[in-house]
C-alpha cells in the first residue's frame, strides 16, 4: 500500500492573487504607526500638564537671576496635582517656602503666567520699607533682590514703601529679583496656591539675542 507523501505548507509568492492580503498588511502598519503617534501625543499631554513644562522668560523682571531668553522646566508635582478645568489642587505634599521661584496664573489676566520669587505665605505680614523687606516686622535676609545702579527711593510709590500686608490662607506673596522692574504682588495683591503652576527647577536653554548666539554656560544650571 503506497504512502503518500506529507503536504508541506508553500510560501505563496507576493503577486497576483494577493492584494487583498498586502493591502491589510499595509492597513495594519499605518494603524500601528497612528496608534504609537496618538499615544505619544498623550503621554506628552499627561506629562506637560501634570508633570513638567517648558518656559520661556521674556522680560527682565527676575534679573540677574533668570534672563530674558532663558528657558526652564518647571516641576508641576511638587505642590501637588492640579486639576485644569478645576483650577484645585489635590494630593499636595509639599507648600510653598521663601525664596521659591514659581510659576503662575497672572491673577489680572489669566490668559497669561508670571515667574517670580515667594516672599511670605499665608499668615505672615510683610512690609517694604524704604526698598527693604520686613517678615512680621522683622528685617530679612534678601540675597537674590538686585537694584539698578538708580536705587533711588521713591516717596508714596508702591514699588519702595508697601504694607504691612498679612497674606491671607491659601495665598503667597511674590516678588520680582529686579525689584525696581518688577510688576508683582506689591502692585495687584497675592497670588492664590491653587493658581500655582509650579517651581522652576533648571535651564536647560539660554539664548541671547543681543548676541545672536546661545549662553552656553547657562545650560544645565539650577534655579534658586
């Protein structure tokens, strides 16, 4: 009784007989790139709105601390989650502490986010006397506030004789490094912790125009 012999499986040449086969191949890839392109778009999201976002300073009210062209990341976890459409901030560990450079929902126009540096928080009374900072009454330690070669004091003007304010809960007050080129807390009042973006952290770009070239050694340096 003959045997007969075992049926192997052929490959199929790639012609005739075959397109509906390679048009679901081709169907199949495109899928698979617009799938790993729409997640990538989404973890971009989820990290720039909870996570950490990209800056750009364009003005010089934080000299010499951060310069016009500077580019930063700012930690959006530290003080806690914050919800957009919300505008609340839940699951916050950490709060705000002096010296902090944050960034925010300016509170007269919310179409736009100011930078600028903690000065006092919720309870805590603070004053400007002559260009210099009281904290509940007692004169502080203010190593990053720079004045122009113009320290001129200017009677009756906000920008040099300010308060006693106390910062009410759940607010800060903020200033500007370039404390006579800064438009901030003394002029339009406290900011609310839940408008709080984030800390600025790092640069990691720096680009001066005046120059036409980058600040090479600004890269990489830490903001405090």
């Amino acid at each position: 009784m003959s045997k007969k012999p075992p049926v192997e499986a052929a490959a199929k040449p790639v012609g005739k007989g075959t397109n509906g086969a390679g048009q679901g191949t081709v169907r199949s890839t495109i899928r698979e790139y617009v799938e790993a392109f729409g997640m990538a778009i989404l973890l971009a999201l989820f990290i720039r709105t909870f996570l950490v976002q990209a800056f750009k300073i364009p003005s010089g009210s934080m000299l010499p601390t951060l310069q016009i062209g500077d580019h930063l990341l700012v930690n959006k976890l530290l003080y806690g989650l914050r919800i957009p459409i919300m505008g609340k901030r839940v699951f916050q560990v950490f709060s705000p502490q002096h010296d902090d450079v944050i960034v925010f929902i300016f509170p007269e126009d919310r179409s736009k986010d100011f930078i600028k540096r903690v000065k006092a928080v919720a309870g805590e009374t603070i004053e400007v006397r002559n260009k210099v900072v009281y904290l509940n009454g007692e004169k502080i330690d203010d190593p990053y506030a720079f004045y122009g070669p113009d320290a001129r004091v200017i009677p009756n003007n906000l920008r040099d004789n300010f308060g006693p304010l106390t910062v009410p809960e759940g607010h800060v007050f903020v200033m500007g490094d370039n404390r006579d080129h800064s438009h901030d807390s003394r002029f339009w009042g406290t900011v609310p912790v839940d408008d709080i973006l984030g800390k600025a952290f790092i640069l990691y770009w720096s680009w001066d125009a005046d120059a036409f070239r980058p600040r090479l050694g600004r890269m990489g340096t830490l903001i405090n």
